[in-house]
C-alpha cells in the first residue's frame, strides 16, 4: 500500500496480452540501476488517470505525467483526480523554514478546513510528532537541520519500531529529478508535491493521501 510502484508492461505475441510487472519501494531500493529502463514509475496512491497513463505508454518513460496546464511540470492530478475539501478536522504539521513559504501554505491550509502546527526544521517536526499526533506531515525538501527524506526516514523507522502507524509524509520540492523519487520512496513518502502548488493541488495531494479509496 505504501511507498512507490512501478509498472513494466510488455506485448507477448501470441495472444497481445500485457504482462505487468510491479515493484514495491524495497525492489527498487534492491534493484537500484538494474531496475528495467523501461519501467514506468508511479508514487502510491495511484489513480485511474495515473495507472492508464503508465500502461497505456503515454508521457515519457521513467517521468511522471505533465500536466497539460502547466507545462514542465507533473500533474497534480496524478495524485487526485479531484479536490476533496476537508469534511472532518485533519491535523497537519507544516515543515517549512521560510517565513513567506509556510505563510502561504498555512493559509491555504487552513483555508481548505485543515488544523496547521508549524515548525521550521526535521528536528523540531520528529520532536513535536513524538508529543502530539498528526493525521498528515507536510514537509519542505530543504531544511536547516534535516532534510525532508532524512526526517520522514527517521519518522518512519521510529514510528514503525514503537510498532505504531508511521504518519504520511507529503514531500514538497522543486527537485524532481529520477534520484529524488528513489530516495523519497525509500524512505516512507507517500507523496511528492511539486513546487510552486496551487491550493487545488496542495489538497489533491493531501485528500489522495489520506483518502486512497
């Protein structure tokens, strides 16, 4: 259920029918550059749009969807088909260092019916998730201390050892590159939500995650 898939279909030609390979986030952390080349990646949950689009062949091998609308960068809509608004209180934890970042993304949280905790560094955010629980952590790539993928790892692996439920983990970042996706699906992240984010794709990415069904 967690973590990243990825999707091989091929054509065998005695009957046109597709084989579908899937690999969990342990395959690829395993398989690392031996991973098949035309494998076609795609982050957990998945969605009808999204598991067409990487059977189907279309987009770039080994890249996630772009959107149509905004052009060079993936398609929020990958993670949700449709903004759900908040119908129960969700709490979130916010990860974000900078003043005007964690600003913005406050409001449009707090706008969307979300109830917001800030703090700026992994540190302050493992601190603060060891005192109190959170439905969801939203969390910057860069930060002072620790990285993104370096708290939710920790977050993770603490979490999963005191044999609770780890707390999702929606990773912002402008660095979508192959090796981002890898280390981000190793570590736990359920998600990866690319900078700059409208408040539509912001709760797209947040409603698929909690609200996979």
């Amino acid at each position: 259920r967690n973590g990243r898939l990825v999707l091989r279909h091929s054509f065998v030609s005695y009957n046109d029918r597709a084989t579908v390979e899937v690999y969990t986030s342990e395959d690829i952390q395993a398989l690392g550059e031996s991973l098949p080349a035309d494998a076609r990646r795609l982050l957990l949950p998945l969605t009808p749009r999204s598991l067409c689009l990487a059977l189907t062949g279309a987009g770039p091998a080994n890249d996630p969807p772009v959107s149509e609308s905004s052009p060079g960068l993936p398609d929020t809509k990958a993670f949700g088909e449709s903004p759900t608004p908040a119908t129960q209180p969700v709490k979130v934890l916010l990860v974000e260092d900078n003043p005007i970042n964690h600003q913005v993304a406050t409001e449009m949280l707090e706008k969307a019916g979300y109830v917001v905790d800030v703090v700026e560094s992994g540190e302050e955010a493992l601190a603060r998730v060891r005192d109190e629980d959170y439905d969801i952590i939203l969390s910057d790539y860069h930060l002072p201390d620790l990285n993104g993928i370096d708290m939710a790892q920790q977050l993770v692996q603490r979490q999963l050892q005191q044999g609770r439920e780890p707390t999702p983990v929606v990773l912002v970042t402008a660095d979508l590159t192959d090796s981002t996706w890898h280390k981000a699906a190793a570590a736990g992240i359920r998600s990866l939500l690319p900078k700059p984010f409208s408040q539509e794709a912001l709760v797209n990415a947040i409603s698929a995650v909690l609200n996979p069904d």
